[in-house]
C-alpha cells in the first residue's frame, strides 16, 4: 500500500458494517507509557505505580484518542465491545484503572487513533488487492513483537513477504 500509515500494517478489524468499518492498528509501536501519567490527567489522587502499557498508532483518525484492545476476559459494562470470543475492545478510562489495579485483562494494548472506512470502502480496497485477510490470533497480536507482526499474518494465510508484488492484478 502506497500510504506509509498503512505500509506493512496489521490491522484488527474491530468493527464491519453497511456503515463502514474501524480497526486497530497493531504493529505500529509508539512506546511504553506509565498507567499513572495517563490517570493523573483524569485523576490527581491516582497512585504513582510501575503499570506500563504499550502505545501504537492505531490510525490516522482521531488520533488523540485512547483504544484498548484487550482479551475478553475482561467487560466494561455498557462501555467493551465483544469483537470476538477472544478479544474486545474498550474506549472509556475504566479499563486502565482496572489494569493499573491489577484486575484488568490478561492481555492489552493502548491505541492512539483507529483507521476507519467509509460505506464500501474496504470492500473496494480488498476487491483491488490493497489488503490480505488473516483470523484474530491473541498470541500474534498481544505476544509477538511488532516488528515480527506483519510477517507472521502473512505466514498464518500461507504467503511469502519476498513473493508480493507491488502491483496487483487479476486473473
């Protein structure tokens, strides 16, 4: 993909409908932040801890914005998507308290934006060749490293890296 945000992306598919699709950018490693700086913005009578959690980009859009994607074995009542029966996601800054308690999901990472589409958007995309389509895996998501992600999605489905070709086509 010609667009260096989405060059070599491992994006997670976290919403598809009629009305267009969200997804986290996985890959894209930011840097490690302090649960404690984040909250004492919100709260100045958090505790000063060593929680850390890794930061991607998650995309180009709001990219202010916090995502967690975790494992579902945690549920922020009325605030966690069910994305599948292995990962949800949570936009709201209970699931870093909970986290930096001790009592949040097994597995997360924070995002800073999302990549979104538009009505048929992807579906152009894919029918052009633009993206590859792998199943969730929480072990290449949550365990691998970033730099290791890209290749292993592509080893899942069966494909080389060395054999893809800049310029698609049909047959």
């Amino acid at each position: 993909m010609a667009d260096p945000r989405f060059s070599r992306s491992v994006v997670f598919m976290c919403a598809h409908s009629e009305e267009g699709a969200m997804g986290l950018i996985v890959n894209k490693f930011l840097g490690f932040m302090k649960l404690s700086e984040i909250l004492a913005k919100q709260d100045d009578n958090q505790p000063d801890d060593s929680h850390r959690l890794p930061v991607h980009f998650g995309g180009p859009v709001e990219r202010g914005r916090g995502f967690v994607l975790h494992s579902s074995d945690y549920n922020s009542e009325g605030a966690s998507l069910k994305v599948t029966d292995s990962f949800s996601m949570t936009a709201t800054l209970d699931v870093l308290e909970e986290i930096n308690r001790g009592s949040g999901p097994e597995f997360a990472i924070l995002s800073l934006g999302y990549a979104g589409w538009g009505p048929g958007q992807l579906e152009d995309e894919i029918k052009e060749n633009s993206w590859l389509i792998a199943e969730p895996d929480q072990h290449l998501i949550f365990v691998e490293e970033d730099e290791h992600k890209w290749d292993g999605a592509l080893k899942q489905i069966g494909v080389d890296p060395q054999l893809l070709s800049g310029t698609a086509g049909r047959a």
